[in-house]
C-alpha cells in the first residue's frame, strides 16, 4: 500500500477491455473504475482522467456501455456506467484476444 501507482504505457491497448471487465461486475462512476484499477492491480494500473474520460465516451459510442446521471455514495451527482449486452460480447471477443495475445508473448519469451 505504500508504493505509489506508475504510469503504465502498454495501458492505453487494453483500457477498453479493462473497463468493460470492471463494468462487468458493478456499476460505476469514473473513478470508481479508476479506484477499482487501481487496487485490484496493486498500484500496477494507474489510469488519468485524460485516459478515462475518452475511453467511456468511445465505448457509449460504441453502444458496450451506458451511462446515466446518478448520486455516489459520498451523495455527488456523478455518470453511473453500465456494461450493455453488446459490451459483454465485446468483453468476451478482447477476452479472447487478450488470451492469444499473452500466449504468444510468453511462447517468444521463452523461446531460446
């Protein structure tokens, strides 16, 4: 806990399939997801609002999420994100890229 979160630059590849993970599992606000990132990576995964804020509006745009005006449980008026149908579909399809992706990595990783 006392090490504070780096910028991570292969980030900005996996922000949506990230974010729609994070959708999957609760509805929430902005730095809700960002809070959530953060703490279930162990200060890996720091994600700025110049990153967040695009991402959610591309991924409403995309129809994969939807986001509705609403109170926080600190009582702020904030956007609530929900995962749609399509954002479980796409979920699954970066799920399984993700999945391919990795492996190959770790095959040229371990490649001698």
């Amino acid at each position: 806990m006392g090490r504070k979160a780096q910028k991570n630059d292969s980030l900005p590849a996996s922000l949506d399939m990230l974010i729609l993970r994070t959708l999957s599992l609760r509805n929430l606000h902005g730095y809700g997801i960002v809070q959530f990132l953060q703490r279930s990576s162990d200060n890996e995964l720091l994600v700025e609002e110049g990153s967040l804020y695009p991402a959610l509006q591309r991924l409403e745009l995309n129809g994969w999420i939807d986001g509705d005006w609403g109170v926080t449980s600190n009582n702020r008026r904030a956007r609530i994100y929900k995962i749609t149908s399509a954002g479980r579909k796409q979920l699954a399809v970066e799920t399984r890229k993700y999945a391919k992706l990795t492996l190959a990595i770790a095959r040229v990783m371990g490649a001698e």
